[in-house]
C-alpha cells in the first residue's frame, strides 16, 4: 500500500452560511495541499454547518447546497487543486422519496466526484436527525492511489452494526469519519475508547475529523484524532479552536510522530471554555460585539462576566449594578471590583424609585414584591441591549433554573445564558480556577484571557484576585427581602445538586432516588421544585395548535442561521 | 359472525394523572357496561395521558403505569365487569432492551387480557415517537365471542404497509383504531377518507376512538367515528367535548342508525372552540382558575378576552387597561367596553408615571423606547398574576409572532398564549363569527357561551355587539408612537398572512415564493422578518451545553404533568 497523508481540516462553520463555508474549506483546502497533503477532511455537514434542523427540509436550501459543493468542486480546479481528495459534509437529496440526506461528498478533478449517506441518524438528546433526514444503505470505499479509504459519518460509529461492520467484511486501509459531536464533560476519553474498539474492528487506522465552535446551544469541541488500528494514539488535535494537523499513513514510525499529540485540557479548564467560545460564537455567528448584565455582587454574575470578558474583551462587557434597599454595601463593592478588574463598563442604576413608582399603582407583597424587583432588573438590562445593541446574557446556573429558583422575565432575562448547565457547585469551582488562571497567567484553551495579574484597565486587581473572593464564599441570597438566603427556600446546594443529577442526569425516580440514599423530604422538596420549573425553563407561551403547522414544537429552525434564500 | 356491541369512550385524560385517568376509565366502562357494551375503547395511551415525551424514559413512571393497568383489571372485575373488554392505551416496556412500548392493552376478567404495540411512531411536527418508544413488530387479533377484532394505535394506520397490510391478510371483521390524533383544521374530512381507505383494505368497518382535550400546546378534538368496510359513515361522536357512543356491529341496517352522526362544525366555531379548549384544559390541568390580559382595546386582546371569557367564565378574567401617552380615547373606550360585555374585571394602569420614573434614569430613544412601553405592561399583567394566582394570557397572533413584531418580555408575557397559531385575518374573521355567536345566540361547540345577546353582567352588550367594531375595523396599531400603524413596518394583513402560509406551512423558499407571484421586496421582507424572529419564539435563554444532560433540546418533558414518583 502506498504511503498516503491525510489532512484534518477541524473548522468552526456556521448553519446556512454556505458562501462562508465554502470560502473557509477553500482556504484550508489551500494550506492542506501545500503541505502535500493528498486527502483533506472536513467535519459532517461543512457546507450547510451543522445541526441544521429542519432548515433540511427546504427545498431551495437543498438545491444552493448542491450548487455551492459543484462551485467548490470547480473552484478547487482552478485553484490547481483538482488532484486533492477534498471530503466535505453537506445536504442530500434522495432520489426516490426527494428526502433529505446527511451526506459526504467527495470533490476531486473539478467535479463532486463520490458520496456517502449517513445510515445511523441519532434521535435522542440534542439529536433529531432520523425526524428530517432518510438514512443511507450503502457503505462506500474510495479508492486513493491505490488506498481503500472507508467513510463514514459520526453516528455510524457510534452504533453496532451497519456500514462499519459491512466497511470490515469489505476490507479497508484506512477508515476515514467525519463528525459534529457536540462537547460534553469527559467526552475526550469516550470517543477516543470507541475509535479504538472501531480501528480493532475494521482491522485499520481511524481518522476522526470534528467540527469546533459554538452552534445555538451547542458546543463542539474538535478534538480530532487519529488511532492506529492496534489503538495508538497518532494524533490528536488541540480543543476549543480550529487547526489543521496531518498525518502519514503506511509510513516508517519515526514519520508518524511527526503528527502532534496535546495534552488533554485540566477538566475545570475545559468546562470554561466550552462555555466561553459558545457564548464566543453565538455572539460573532449573530453580529453582537458586546454584552450588557446586572452585576449582583452574587457568584453566577462575577462568573459570567469574566466568561463575556474572555468571550468579547473586557472593554465589550456592560455590567449593571441595580442595588434595591436590599442589596448589602458588600455586594456593590464586589460588583465595582469586578468591573474594574475586567476593565468593563459599569453603571449603577439604583431600583428603589422605580419599585416605589409600582408599587404606588400596585401594592404588591411577598413573592409578588420580590418579582417585581427582579423585573425591574430585567427591564433594565433590556433597555440597555435595546439601546446599545448589546446581547443581554442571563446569569441563571443549573441548580436554580432547575428548581425555578428564579423569576420569569427577571433575572431570567437575556437571550443567551452561559452557565445554565453549570450546577452551583460547579459555578464556584470554576470561579475559583478563574482567579488561579488569573494569578498564575494561565491561557484558557487558547482563548485569550483578560486580566492575567493585571486588570483590564491594565491596574493591579482588587485585593490580588479577579472575582472577589467575597462574591466566591459568602452564602448565597438573591436579595430580593432582608436577610435572605437561597438555603431559605432550597437544600444546601451541596446536597441540592447531588439529587439534581441524580433525578435530571440519571431520569431516576422517587424510588430510584431514595435508593440513592437522600433522605426522604429532601426528594419530595427536589422533585416539587423541579416538575413545577418546566413552563419557567420553557417559558415562550404555549398555545394551540390550529394549523398544519405552527411555531413551537412542529417547526424547528436553528436560531443562528445565513441562509436567506 | 356474532352480533357485538362496541362503545366508543372518547375521553379527556391528564398526562400523568394514572389515578384520574384510571378512575375516568372505570367511570365510563360502568356506563358502557350497563348500556350493554361487549367492548368499550379508550384513547391512545388513555393512563399515562398523551403525549408523554421523555416521561416515558422514566422507569419508575412505566412501573406505576404497569401497577396501574392491573389494578384496574381488578377493580372492573370487583365492580362486576369482569367480562366486559376494555381496551386502553399505556406505556410498556420492551422486555428485551428495557425501552419504552406504546403500547394498547385489553382488560379481561380481572387482567391484562391482551397487548398491542405501536408499530409506526410518528417522528414529524408534533411528534417524537420514534425518538422515544421502541416500534412493536407484531399485528394482533382479538377473538371476541368469535370475532375477529384486529387492532391499530393511530399513525398504525396513516402508514401504508405495516400492521394494517397484514391484518388484511389475516382477516379480521372489525379493525379497532385508537387516537391521539391533534386538531388541526380540516382533519376531519382527511381522517374519514383515510379510515374509508383503511376499510376498504381490511374488508370491514373500523372503529377510529380519538382523545378529546388540551394538553400542553396541543388541542386533541376527538369526533370519533366509525366507518363501514363500503366506507359508509356509520357514527361520528361530537368535536371537543366528552362523549360515549355506541356502534352495533353485524346487525340489520336499522339497528346500526341508531348510532349517531353528528353535523361537522362551521369551520370558524371549530378553530375558536379549539383554542377555548384549548386554554381551558391548561387551566384545569395546572390549576388556574382564572386569567389576567392587557386589554388595549385592539382586536387581538379582544378575541382572546372573549376566549378566556368561554373558557372560564367572565367573572375570572381580569383585564387590565394600560394606556399610554400614545393611546387613544377609542381604544381605551373599546377595551372598557368590551370588558363590561363580558362581565369582566377591569382595571385602569396608566403607564405613563412608570415610563416617567424610568426615562429619568435611562433617556432612552426609538424601538428602545418603545419597548419599554411594552415591558411596563408585562411587569404590571405578571404583578396581578403573581399577587392574585392567575394564568397570563398572551395576546400575540401568529402573524405578528411569525415577523417578530412583538417585544420580547413585554406584550410576549405569559404562560399560554391563546391566538399564536392563528394569522391576524383570521383573528378578524374570528371576531366577526364570535360576534354574530354571541348575537344569534349559537352555542360553541358544547361550551358555554358568554353574553348571547347580553352582557356577563346581565345587562345589554354596548352598541349591540360583543366585540366592538371599532376594534375589529380599525387600522391595526401598536400606540407605542404617535401615529404608529402595523403597516408601517409589516405589509397590509392581508397580503402578509398569504406569504406567511406559504413560508412557513408549505416551506417553500425565495424562488417558491417568487413562483407563487409574490413581489421580490415583499418577499425578502417577509424573509428578513421571519428568519430574525426565531429567537425571539424561542425566548428562553441558549445557553450551552456542557453535560451529559441539560435542560433545553435534550430533555422534554411535558409541562403540564401531574405524575410525582
């Protein structure tokens, strides 16, 4: 078998933008074969960006998909390229039933030279795919130079069965897989101990090209590597960034190390930066340049500005003080001294005037009282992105989205929302490994960092650290009646987010929960709040449906999309 | 073959309320019993309530449902019905892969006689059956007193092939269907030529039971019916309400007209009667008693006023005018009106004082400004619904929706949101027809109809109407400046709503449209509108992903629960 390199091609591309797309696979396709790559490989759907939901289902987007893989094909010729095996994803149609397909194409002398079409479509989780696309049936080798390449596409690794064990019975050199795995915690490990288990099986070297970049609510993390078919690692890419990396098959050892292989991220480090390149990306993908919050003092605003300054520049991020007759001195000055750190904008805009402006109308008490506080907040933030074209960023975390520990069109405000998979606990450790990156000049994951021992505005920080270590270790409150705490209405979060990921992560019942060892109140307490937090955490208005198709559920759209045809 | 006696038992069920929907099961068996009944069915997954999403994922929840089946096979037998066949839809569970089954299952003296399970599961628009259970492979016939009784879940019988294809090779005399099959207007003729289709194909009559309801964002309408294997329509129960009804099988042709046909509805009675339904049974299923709107005098707060007035009575709808400095004397005369018509609650919350006090802090301009208007508003109909326990109704239309032409956290507020699916035409047809029910004295659809021919304080209805005609034939306006008019940003209505159906139901794209004969400049600017907006329906904050599972696109539990294991 002939010595062959293949280029990994991990980019970040956006859903619809096809012009875009296309620009960037021309672009890496350029550096690949100058780097005399003979087969570059893009992550699943590279032309249409993925997921692509049911965007899939018009017609005319399947049509310019179409037209944009032959213009790239051609392009590519013309460029001098048309020798490279250049794989990119993109939208099918199915010929019998005029169905979508999720595809492979391969472009090669100036045409769309041969295709493949995802069979397992994942239905579960974030996935939706068997709902808009037809599954293929066929598996496909190509043959490069005399090198029987196996394709396949993200999903069909991940199931028994199908084109891989048909792409093993067939006998391949290389088994070469493009994917658009969305990040999860410790996703690294588990996708690394599948390729191994895939390579043994097909009885080759498997590449494993993912996208990168944020996507609605979505990250993906790239991670691209290669196993050889005994399971060596040959290579593996960086997370969290686009990159370009080669690999040599069916060559000397000494040849193949030249690939890199990086470290695994530290996991508190990793967790940040999915948040901060989704925020990132939702922000660049959708035209925001800066952000605007309330700063409360509190740890989930302190974290979320630092992931925005990270994200934009602290010089971007607008943060409101709102002090009610609430708010303790002490909350304040660790809002001021955050700003200041980040080197953000910060405005104070005191509510009591406009609570007393209410309440001169309405008389409200209690939890009504307490909302009307949080939405004054609310209005405010608003106000600001309305009139400074700011994105508003809500500060909710898991624990209370989950418990409805929060108020509706409150604090709830905002139209992207870093931390709402983070559990409380989790937010404290990854403020406390923000301060260490900030003392100890550490990057994050390749992403520039603000305030590395100094602060934005280029000052010494506050008291030597980034989020005051005040808003870290003082009890949680939400302000909203004197004295206060969120242990007042919910178990100590250190129990509190145990349940959650037992009864949300795990689907565990009361039974199953009690099994688990919590005690019996404290599960009944979890349970009410959570099954009554659904219409908050979904909390666009239901409505019925009348027609054939209405918005909500039966119409599924990515919201950061280019198309416009 | 045996003469048999069937009752159609279309029911109104709660997702997850077993022991309600089982005791509505023994309720309306008892009656069927004593009607003489040999086979009495129930609806698509009668205990769990429909649809379930990921509740059924949860094992504990499939155990109580299991438990439940039993018990009530025991308590028909205890309560002398031991012998009667009731046929209801639950949750099973797969033996060999421990998923989810849709499953239907016979009572038989004193046990679960007999399972069927869902073979095709619907993964488009509303549904995410195959996301959820696992499709059964085996067709079943019941023999009951020698008759063959074939049986089929719903979309068993939308798909050609499958178990229906070998029912028909088997033989049976009767194919019994059972629904959950959602409103959507004009279904009735679709499903009775579909069922004719399906009768013709097994050579006998088929026995089509549908849940009758609102769960959620779904409105269930019921209208079972049964057709002859000639496809003669032999009964058709009532839309939208509750009802028993018989059919007689293998009898003289004068036995089995004593089955009843109802008349279809006017198609305007049956789109308002849905949404009425609709939000009714969000109340009833989360416990609202009543509802609190801005009434602004517009058409879209009026329609919606007068829905709810159906819905729950007049004396529980608590309308709050919230003029402006913008607003008209008509409009506020319009709103003052209507809610006297109604028997309403009526209270006047100027916002200008409000606007005032945050103008002083904020010196905001232009769409800022006007969306501060709007979000005063939401804070004032969330302060009556948070102080007084009542269900905020949205007023939003789906033309408006559809363009974005709404102030997120402002005139968006609320929990249900009656009118979303119906395009602002039909909003004023709507308006019209309500107000000749309301002068002729019609009934709607079964419901009780507030103020035929006067008002719910019984006294007559201002200037004779219902709904007053200023408010429908007035030039549409948001009064956030002066002289603003929807037409100013939006293309006229009427030209609008035609783009819009074509956009969103039937997906066509920029050249579809063009093809249609719309102008490019409309086109794109519908384009523009809709695509923007897709945030903005989708309101919630993204935010991103980062655990195995987060709230959002991977869990979807129904809101309206009342399952706590």
């Amino acid at each position: 078998m002939t010595d062959i390199r293949f280029a990994l091609a991990q980019i970040d591309t956006c859903v619809g933008d096809l012009d875009g797309n296309a620009d960037k696979v021309l672009q890496y396709a350029r550096i690949a074969a100058s780097n005399h790559a003979r087969v570059v490989a893009f992550p699943e759907m590279t032309l249409t960006g993925y997921p692509i939901e049911d965007l899939a289902l018009r017609a005319t987007f399947r049509t310019a998909a179409w037209n944009k893989a032959n213009w790239l094909a051609t392009e590519l010729e013309a460029d001098g390229l048309g020798d490279l095996f250049v794989v990119v994803g993109t939208v099918g149609t199915d010929r019998e039933h005029g169905k979508p397909l999720n595809r492979l194409v391969v472009l090669h002398d100036g045409v769309v030279w041969a295709g493949y079409d995802k069979h397992f479509l994942p239905n579960y989780g974030v996935f939706d795919e068997f709902r808009i696309f037809t599954p293929g049936n066929k598996s496909v080798v190509l043959d490069i130079d005399g090198v029987n390449v196996g394709v396949a596409i993200c999903e069909d690794i991940w199931q028994d069965g199908g084109p891989v064990a048909e792409l093993a019975e067939r006998g391949i050199d290389v088994l070469l897989t493009i994917n658009g795995s969305p990040y999860e915690e410790g996703k690294t490990d588990t996708r690394l101990a599948l390729a191994q288990r895939r390579a043994a099986e097909v009885g080759a070297p498997l590449i494993y090209v993912n996208q990168v970049g944020g996507q609605d609510d979505l990250v993906f993390d790239g991670g691209s590597f290669v196993v050889d078919a005994d399971g060596t690692l040959l290579e593996r890419s960086p997370m969290f960034m686009e990159n370009l990396s080669y690999i040599n098959l069916n060559t000397a050892a000494d040849k193949q190390l030249a690939s890199t292989i990086v470290d695994k991220l530290d996991p508190d480090e990793e967790v940040y930066t999915a948040c901060v390149l989704g925020l990132k990306d939702y922000m660049a993908k959708n035209h925001f340049t800066g952000v605007t919050l309330g700063l409360s003092g509190g740890i989930d605003s302190a974290l979320v500005a630092a992931m925005a300054a990270d994200a934009c520049g602290g010089g971007n991020v607008h943060g409101i003080s709102m002090p009610s007759m609430y708010s303790s001195d002490g909350s304040k000055d660790d809002a001021a001294d955050l700003a200041e750190n980040l080197g953000a904008h910060y405005d104070i805009q005191p509510i009591e005037p406009l609570f007393t402006a209410y309440q001169h109308q309405l008389h409200l008490d209690g939890v009504a009282a307490e909302n009307l506080q949080a939405r004054i907040r609310g209005v405010i933030v608003m106000a600001y992105s309305n009139s400074k074209g700011l994105l508003a960023v809500a500060t909710g975390n898991k624990s209370e989205l989950a418990c409805g520990y929060s108020t509706i069109y409150g604090d709830a405000v905002g139209g992207y929302a870093p931390i709402k998979d983070l559990l409380k606990t989790r937010v404290w450790e990854l403020s406390r490994w923000r301060n260490r990156a900030a003392a100890e000049g550490m990057g994050i994951g390749g992403l520039k960092i603000v305030g590395n021992e100094q602060g934005g505005a280029g000052v010494p920080l506050k008291n030597g650290v980034m989020i005051p270590v005040n808003s870290i270790e003082k009890a949680p409150s939400a302000e909203l009646r004197p004295g206060q705490k969120d242990s007042d209405s919910l178990p100590e979060y250190a129990l509190l987010d145990k349940v959650l990921a037992a009864y949300i992560e795990k689907a565990h019942g009361r039974a199953d929960l009690l099994a688990d060892g919590f005690d019996e109140a404290t599960v009944d307490t979890v349970m009410r709040l959570v099954d009554r937090a659904e219409w908050k955490r979904r909390q666009y208005p239901l409505g019925p449906k009348v027609t054939a198709l209405a918005f909500g559920r039966d119409r599924r759209l990515p919201i950061t999309s280019a198309f416009r045809e």
